[in-house]
C-alpha cells in the first residue's frame, strides 16, 4: 500500500519543505492555452513552471512561440513572480531570456524571483548576457549545463554527465562563478 494517505485540493502536491520544487512544463505555443495551463498548475499544486520557449533543445516542436511583450504579457497574465514560485527557462537564443526578464522587471524586484535563465554555456554571447541579467538584477543561474539532450539520442549516463560536464567548465570560464551555472539531466528508471 501507499506510504502516506492522498493529499485533496490545491497543493496537494506539496509536502514539508525541502531541496526540491515541483516544476511544470509548459509548452504551448499560444499564450492564452499557455496561460490557462500554467495558472491551473499553479493551483494544483505546482511549485513553479519550466518555461520552454519555441526553438529551444528541450522544444521538441512545441514551446511558446512569440517572447514578445504581449505575448509574454498574456501568457503570464495572473501569475506573480515575487511569490515564491521557481521560473526555469528553456530558451534557444538569449533573446527570449532578456525578454523574459523585461516581463519580471515589469512586477518585480528581480533579486527576489527564483529564476534560472538557461542560456546555452557554448553560446558567444554567455558573458556578456549574464553580465546584462546581473546587472538588471538577477541573481541567476544564468547557464544551464544541460546534458539531457546526449539522454534524448540513446547516450549512456556516463555520457550524458560527461557532456553536461564539460559544458558546465565552458560556462565557468565565460562566467567564472560557479553559482551562475545549472546543470539539468535525465532522471529515469
């Protein structure tokens, strides 16, 4: 049988408190079924949403396919990014993430939003667009070392963690604070 009896009603996903966050995916293309769909998660007990953009790795032909103001604006329409919920990005260009940070700014403070930026540690641009989301500031992390996609073509873990690896040492050298750094991988059986 179960360990603990079923949870009833909104947050039922939450437990005591910890390390970890229940994150919801969200990858509609329109803003408004994006919007719907976050807002229910939201209220059922997500603890945050994983923001994929069109055009990102983690897309996988979906993903929200306008990061401009008023798209943005509806597709965040209701949500408040200064309570506590956790923002992970999953963008294909820094663009969507300093549009991204334009819609924060626009609410809140955004040293108190819980927001990891996923920008790719290979790009050229790394540097220059931690320094500019800092400089507006953001706490990060800013570069997501992310090995999920060697998981996604048949990759062993050892070869997942190794790619993931080695694009977290591209981004300490561009960002040289480990902080700024995330690293994403599979989790399966």
């Amino acid at each position: 049988g179960p360990l603990h009896g079923r949870a009833v009603g909104p947050r039922a996903l939450r437990g005591e408190p910890g390390p970890w966050k229940a994150l919801s995916r969200l990858d509609h293309p329109g803003a408004d079924d994006f919007n719907a769909q976050a807002r229910e998660d939201v209220d059922n007990g997500a603890e945050g949403l994983t923001v994929v953009f069109a055009g990102s790795r983690a897309a996988y032909g979906f993903g929200l396919a306008r990061a401009d103001a008023a798209a943005l604006g509806r597709a965040f329409e209701g949500l408040a990014f200064d309570r506590g919920l956790r923002f992970s990005l999953e963008v294909a260009e820094g663009a969507q993430a300093q549009a991204f940070a334009d819609l924060v700014e626009r609410s809140a403070e955004p040293s108190v939003v819980d927001l990891a930026f996923g920008l790719d540690p290979l790009a050229a641009d790394l540097a220059a667009s931690a320094r500019s989301l800092s400089q507006r500031g953001f706490k990060g992390p800013f570069a997501a070392a992310d090995g999920r996609a060697v998981h996604d073509a048949g990759g062993t873990p050892a070869q997942e963690l190794a790619f993931a690896l080695s694009a977290g040492l591209a981004a300490l050298r561009a960002l040289e604070n480990p902080a700024q750094i995330e690293f994403r991988l599979a989790a399966d059986a």
